[in-house]
C-alpha cells in the first residue's frame, strides 16, 4: 500500500506553512529578476580569503580536532572571545554562559523547544521576523503581537496580551528585520522594569546590532537589566539576568559558516546544551575554528566597519530612489542601520498583489502580511520589506525604478 503521506505528519507539522520567503526565493531564480526580497549580505565582501589562509592554517596544526566530534557548548576559545566582547558592555559573562549555535535561527529554535509548551504564549512585535515566527508556531505557541511605532515596539501594550502562559517576549531591539526600527533607551528602560515587574523572560534577538550608520548605540536590553540586578555591572551579573540574547556571525562574516550564539544565565545554557545534543550534538567545529582563526587578531573591528560603510551608501542610494521613482502617497520611514525598508502603500493596494506586476516588471520584494502574527488580527497588507544589503548602487536604483513602474501600473488599474 503507497502511503499518503500527509496523513502521516504531526500536529506540528501539519500546523507550520512553508516559509513565504523562500517561495518568493523562487521567483526571484527567474533570470533578469532584481531581488530585494532576501535579506542576503553582500556576498563580494565575504572573507573568503581569510577562511581560505584560515583553513589552511587550522587543517595544518589542528587537522584531526578540527575535524573530530566535539562539545556541545561550542569551541572553547569562540565562546571565550564572544564573552569577552560582551564583558565590554559591562556585563560580567564567562564562556560558561555562552553557547554556539549553528546560526541563530538555531538558538530560537532551541529557546522554544526548551521553554514552549502547546498553546503557550510568546509575544512578538508586529510586524516580527517571520522565521522565529515560524518556529514558534513549529512548536504550538500562540503568538501575541504588540504594535511597533518609529520608536520601536510599543511596550506598553505589553502587559495587554500577557498571560500566565506566557513565556518569553520575542524582540529584536536594533534595525529590525523588517521594519528597520529601533527600540528607543526610554522605551528599552520600560521594557526591562516590566520584564522586572512579572518575572517575564526577554529573547533579545540582535543580528543587525554591528551595522548602525547614524545616531549613537543604545544599551543592550541584558546591559540594561544587568545593571538592574543586585550588585549590578560589577556583582552577580549575567547569573540574575531576565534577558536571552542572541548574536550571529552570518552578517559580520558569513551565513554559510551557520555560527551563532546565545548568551544566558547558565540555568538556562543548561537546557540548552541538552537540547541542542539532541538537534545536532554540536555546531560544525571546523567553521567555529575557522571563525576564530579569521576573527582572532582584530579582523573583525575594520571589515564591520567596511560593511557598515557599503550598506549605509546602499541604503541612501535605495532612499534616493525612491524618492525620485516610487508616486506619492507610498510612504516609509528611514532606518538607522540594518538591512531594511519597510514600505506603507496606499490602503486601496495590496503588497502581494502588488508582487505579482513587480515580477513581470523584473523586480522582487516580501509582502508585509509574511512578519504578521496570527493574533486575530488583521495584518496590514499594505505594506512590504525591501532589503537594501544585497544589491549593488546601480542595480538599486535600477531596481526601484521598476518597482515605481509596478506602482503606477496598480495605482492606475
Ligand atoms: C532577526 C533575525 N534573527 C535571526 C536570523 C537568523 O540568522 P542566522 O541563523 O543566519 O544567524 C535572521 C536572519 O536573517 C534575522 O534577521
């Protein structure tokens, strides 16, 4: 007898969509097609030299450990570096309370399955990053979305959607993917003293945090809540702390390597470590030696501050043309770093269908519903994200000069 088998799939399963971006990853193989639907780094600034002399250096000396099983919790030296960049901030952690995770999708992936029971809540911005999304809903969560305005998510309507069940708030608080905000010192102040005020869990999501063009850094959400806890920078530190905050190689160095970390009090790397033996028993050792070799000797210092460079100008040049091609009433706000537009069009369009004449005009972006959660309700379907990391200048504006044809033609239908 064939098996059928879909009536074979878990709830779980059964429950999670494919991935709207990756479908939309499709339609951009179409050849001739502008792309600003992925948020893909800028693939000429790869390090590929440096992995290159890395890999042989690494495969020389330390040949058989590089390619042996290894410990779950990461590379010893790795996690001893990234601790030390986050000690920085004030902060006092050890590598004990670092975990390297194969991307950081991984890490949300873990945090879930450590933390989520069915029908549990988790509270994300409206709109979020639609593969945390994606996995929360993998693994039965409801997710609450609180709004996001030009100074971030609105954090008083936090203590709106939370309840008994819920279990960690999901935010991204620099540049977010997609609506490039950035969640303001008042706003991240509140945030940690209603974290304080219910015991609540914050999974602070920071991928973008490197690539901020103007304006002056904000405090980390686990520097903030840190400086909260008895004995403060220099006391207890990161052992007390409310938050979980994740970091990523893959914007700073390269998606392909798939390294990232989480940074958490060891009560919750514990969990973790077990959870992660049963995923993949460890992040491929060979790409966290790499990574260290590269980055080891200051590498990291002057490349982010090239790719900071290339994606501010690419992000002005994007700005610029949509002020030159895209008609009035198509509004958007101006990030201070990231990867992201987000884009608000008249009510009267729909972004995903909008989609549909970008394509046959050559150009690619991801409808705005994509980030939206299943909270009862309604996404805004008006509005779309536009990644501005991956195109060279000329393909930018190249690429927006079409999209304001796509426009037009929808406008005028
Ligand atoms: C907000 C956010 N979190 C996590 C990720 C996952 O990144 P990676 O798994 O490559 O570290 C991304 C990737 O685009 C992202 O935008």
């Amino acid at each position: 007898m064939a098996i059928k088998w879909s009536d074979r799939y878990s709830s779980r399963t059964s429950q999670v969509g494919a991935s709207a971006i990756r479908e939309i990853f499709k339609l951009t193989q179409v050849p001739g097609i502008i792309s600003f639907a992925g948020g893909l780094p800028a693939s000429e600034m790869f390090p590929v030299r440096e992995v290159q002399e890395a890999a042989t250096r690494v495969l020389k000396d330390m040949g058989s450990q590089a390619l042996q099983y290894s410990t779950t919790e990461g590379h010893l030296p790795l996690r001893a570096f990234i601790a030390d960049r986050i000690s920085r901030h004030g902060i006092k952690a050890d590598e004990n309370n670092i975990l390297i995770t194969s991307g950081s999708q991984q890490a949300i992936d873990l945090i879930s399955r450590v933390f989520i029971d069915p029908g549990e809540r988790v509270v994300v911005e409206r709109p979020t990053f639609s593969a945390a999304l994606q996995t929360f809903s993998s693994y039965q969560a409801v997710c609450m979305g609180v709004d996001t305005d030009e100074d971030g998510a609105v954090v008083s309507q936090l203590e709106e959607v939370i309840d008994g069940s819920t279990k960690f708030v999901y935010i991204q608080p620099n540049f977010q993917n997609p609506g490039g905000t950035t969640l303001t010192l008042e706003r991240r102040r509140e945030l940690v003293a209603t974290s304080e005020r219910h015991g609540l869990p914050i999974v602070e999501d920071d991928p973008y945090y490197e690539f901020r063009f103007s304006g002056a850094d904000l405090p980390l959400l686990l520097e903030l809540d840190a400086q909260e806890r008895p004995g403060g920078r220099h006391g207890d530190g990161l052992g007390e702390v409310n938050i979980i905050r994740l970091g990523t190689f893959s914007k700073t160095l390269a998606p392909g390597l798939r390294l990232g970390w989480i940074v958490a009090p060891r009560d919750v790397i514990g969990p973790l470590v077990i959870a992660k033996q049963a995923a993949d028993l460890h992040t491929s050792i060979l790409n966290q030696m790499l990574a260290y070799e590269v980055i080891k000797d200051g590498f990291l210092g002057p490349h982010v501050q090239r790719l900071r460079a290339i994606y501010r100008e690419r992000r002005d040049v994007m700005l610029s043309a949509m002020d030159r091609h895209l008609p009035g009433g198509v509004h958007w706000a101006v990030p201070e770093g990231g990867f992201f537009l987000w884009v608000t069009l008249p009510e009267c369009l729909d972004a995903s269908v909008l989609l549909q004449e970008a394509v046959k005009q050559g150009v690619a972006f991801v409808p705005g519903v994509t980030f939206f959660p299943e909270d009862g309700r309604q996404p805004r379907s008006n509005t779309m994200r536009l990644s501005f990391s991956f195109c060279t200048p000329s393909v930018i504006e190249e690429g927006i000069l079409r999209l304001g044809r796509a426009l037009s033609r929808q406008l005028e239908g």
